[in-house]
C-alpha cells in the first residue's frame, strides 16, 4: 500500500512546499492538493515548486475536472511538468464539485468526464487525439507518463471509473462503504473486458492521530467532522438522482437527513459552521482518527479489499505531529506486514 497526503492550496505556499517536504522524508509516496481555483491558490504553480524540491514524489490534484479547465491546458500541464521533472505527476478528475458550485456552476456529464480522462491521457502520454475533428499531439512532448484516477461515488459513475479509469479515488474511509464500491469498479471494469487488478484503488480521508484520551479523540472528531459535510454534499446528489431506497448502501445516506444545505466557501475548513448535523460516529466511520494501532488497524482492513493507496487530509491542527507518527509507526508497520504476508 502507497500512502499520500493531501491539502488545501492556501496560502503561504513555502508552508505547502516544506510539508510535502516533510511528508517524503516520512515516507509518503504521493502529495496530492485541492483544485478550486477561486476558493484557494493555483495549484500547478504550487505543484512545480514541490516537484523542484523533492526527488521521488508523486504529485497531482484531489481531483481537477474537466469543466473549469480546458482539457488540453490540462494535458499540457501534466506533460510540462513531466519533461521538467520526470514522470512525478498523476490526474485524480471529477466531475467538478467545489470549482464550479462556488460560482453556481454545475458539474459536467459522465459523457463529458469521460471525453476528458481520454483527451487527457492520450496528450499527457505523448500521444495523438482527434478533438472536434482535428488531430493533434504536443510535438515537444517525448515519452511523457501519466495516469488518470477517476473519483466517483454514485453507480453510473464507479462503472466509469472501472470502464476507463486507471484508478479510482474514493474520498471516504468507511471500509463498508469502501467494500461496495470497490465491488461495483472491478465489475465494471472486468464487464469492458479490462483486468480489475491493473487499477489503483485509492480510499481518501481524513487522518488524525490522537493520544488516546477521550478529550483529544473528541477533539480529533470536532476537527475532522467537516469531512461528513464535504461527502454529504456528494451523497445528496445520488440521493436525489437515485433515492435513499436505490443501490447506495444506507451507511451513505441515511445520515443526510438532517442536513440544510452547504457553503462552500466553507468547504474543507475544520470549525465548519454547517456540519452539526454529521454525527460522531460518522466522522469516525469517515475517517481515519485514533491512535497509530487504530489507524493501522482499519488500514489492514482497506488494505484486503484491495486498497493500493491511502491518502490522508490533513486539513486540522495535527499536520506534522500526524506525518511523524505516520513515518515512524504506521507505514512500517504496513510495509512490514505487506513484505512478511508476501
């Protein structure tokens, strides 16, 4: 199992740069940000300097879409930053959440993200792509590696995931929830006739290592509790589209019932003014919050339902004490686990 970290592009960007830093000295293989680009800071400018002062990261955004960002400046991107720093980058893509409801934009068709993760990796790969009739490739791009990872949660959009995806992106760390739709991805991608286990499968959430205490466990949940809001808003469109009686498991949706609404200029703030109604053992189901023996716990149980990577928030005030304990505890004891069981 890789692990990965993932923040918010808020400002000041040396402080981003000096904890992806400290997350590869502690072992993290990925450093993942945020792309909103009106609610926090240009994430590709961010990701450059981090690729400068690194040697063996692998960085990308949790996740892009395809609606506020033409897909061929995308590729470009990823290929850009390939050629300067080798092949250290990965796409996680949407359908657009954050980035387009801040300005009451929608998120785009499954059809669309589906013409994007194409358009995308063909250039990113240094590979030719018919776009509106016309054929192009970068011309400067040589050997260029990228994968796409595809987030999803709803049914028709984890059969995207296995059909197209090199991986999938789970931003939940309910190892239930996890379990399904795992499920519903290989099918999917097993039914177009590709092998499940070529896929990455990478369960996001929140990661909060505690002392022990009830205090600092009720703390830990206080800080992450806006986790339950951000996957909500996620859950209410399914909701919507499918109903709370369809092919989503309950433990997603039964505990939206009390929610009102969402700001997202709020959105993946700990102290978030609209979550109280994302209960305790939501967040604690959600996330991964405890001691170094609980995390690694629930990461074995991920890790069997064929988790590849686990890539933590770090969106609270535990950052560095987290990445410690996560360097020094929790990822040798996966790996030593991993390279003992193989």
């Amino acid at each position: 199992m890789d692990f990965g970290v993932v923040v918010q592009v808020n400002p000041p960007a040396p402080r981003i740069v000096a904890l992806a830093k400290r997350a590869e000295e502690h072992g993290f293989s990925h450093f993942w940000t945020y792309d909103s680009h009106v609610l926090w800071q240009e994430p590709y400018v961010v990701h450059s300097q981090i690729l400068a002062q690194t040697t063996q990261l692998t960085v990308g955004p949790m996740v892009t879409n395809p609606a506020t960002r033409d897909w061929t400046v995308t590729a470009s991107t990823f290929a850009t930053l390939n050629a300067y720093f080798g092949n250290r980058t990965i796409c996680g893509i949407g359908r657009g959440d954050s980035a387009v409801r801040v300005t009451n934009g929608r998120p785009t068709t499954l059809k669309t993200l589906r013409e994007s993760v194409h358009v995308i990796r063909e250039l990113a790969n240094s590979r030719a792509v018919e776009i509106n009739g016309s054929r192009i490739r970068f011309p400067w791009s040589r050997a260029s590696h990228l994968e796409v990872w595809v987030a999803a949660y709803g049914p028709m959009a984890l059969k995207l995931a296995g059909e197209v995806g090199d991986g999938f992106i789970l931003q939940c760390g309910d190892v239930d929830i996890a379990e399904w739709m795992i499920g519903a991805v290989r099918a999917a991608a097993s039914a177009a006739g590709r092998d499940p286990s070529s896929l990455a499968f990478c369960v996001a959430a929140p990661m909060y290592i505690t002392d022990g205490t009830a205090s600092g466990r009720q703390h830990a949940l206080d800080q992450c509790r806006w986790f339950g809001g951000m996957v909500g808003n996620h859950v209410a469109d399914i909701v919507a589209k499918y109903g709370a009686d369809g092919s989503v498991p309950t433990a997603l949706t039964d505990y939206i019932r009390g929610r009102e609404g969402y700001d997202y200029n709020e959105h993946g703030k700990a102290g978030n003014s609209h979550v109280d109604f994302v209960p305790d053992d939501i967040v604690d189901r959600f996330c991964l919050i405890g001691t170094a023996a609980e995390h690694e716990a629930k990461l074995q149980r991920l890790k069997a339902l064929g988790v590849t990577q686990f890539a933590g928030y770090l969106d609270h005030d535990n950052k560095e004490e987290t990445l410690r304990v996560y360097g020094e505890t929790v990822i040798p004891a996966l790996t030593d686990h991993l390279t003992a069981k193989n």
